[in-house]
C-alpha cells in the first residue's frame, strides 16, 4: 500500500446526518473504509445492486472488492446485533473474512 492523503468523514454528534451514504458514494475512490467511534445505535441504508441493507456497526465499504473496511478502537459492537448484520451480508455473499478486519489496542505496550 503506498502513503497517500486521508480523508475523515466527520459528524456532529447527530444521528441521520447521512455520513454513511456519503462514504459509500466516495468508496470506490479509496483503499479503506473505517468507523472510529459510535455505535449500533444509528445506522444507515445503503441500497447495493437492487438489495437493501441496514448497517449498524459494519462500514459500508463491505460491498466494495477489494477494500478494507475497519472497525477501530472507540467502536460500541452489540454483539447480537453484529452477528445478524455480518450474517445477513455473508448470506448476500460478501466474504467479510477478507474484507473486514478490526484494530485492537496492544495493551501490553506503554
């Protein structure tokens, strides 16, 4: 992966803003796509190839080949409520074991 610029997609602390579809127009022109905080509380619709899907903790870039989608630290995951969207895109066929992955804080290292 070469250096490039980041964008962040920021909120203002407000449910439906419309962040989500945002990022999923602008996918195809990055790389990765990651959530940083927040949790299963809002999520967004995102309509891909004629099939609805509501994300709550999976970032949208999930329908993109080729990209990694990550969920970083400050992420609330219900684990039900992961479980059912993760089986629900499985299920549609989007292989999340290689395109979702999660940052875990070492902690042993200060």
């Amino acid at each position: 992966m070469t250096k490039g610029k980041v964008d962040a997609l920021l909120g203002i602390v407000f449910g439906d803003e419309g962040k989500g579809k945002v990022v999923d127009v602008f996918t195809p022109k990055y790389d990765i796509v990651a959530r940083f905080a927040g949790g299963p509380n809002a999520g967004h619709t995102i309509i891909f190839e004629g099939k609805k899907f509501v994300l709550r903790s999976i970032p949208s870039g999930i329908f993109d080949e080729g990209k990694v989608n990550i969920i970083g630290n400050g992420c609330v995951i219900a684990p039900d409520l992961f479980m059912a969207e993760a089986k629900e895109l499985e299920t549609a066929g989007y292989d999340l074991r290689q395109r979702l992955h999660s940052q875990q804080r070492d902690s042993h290292r200060r």
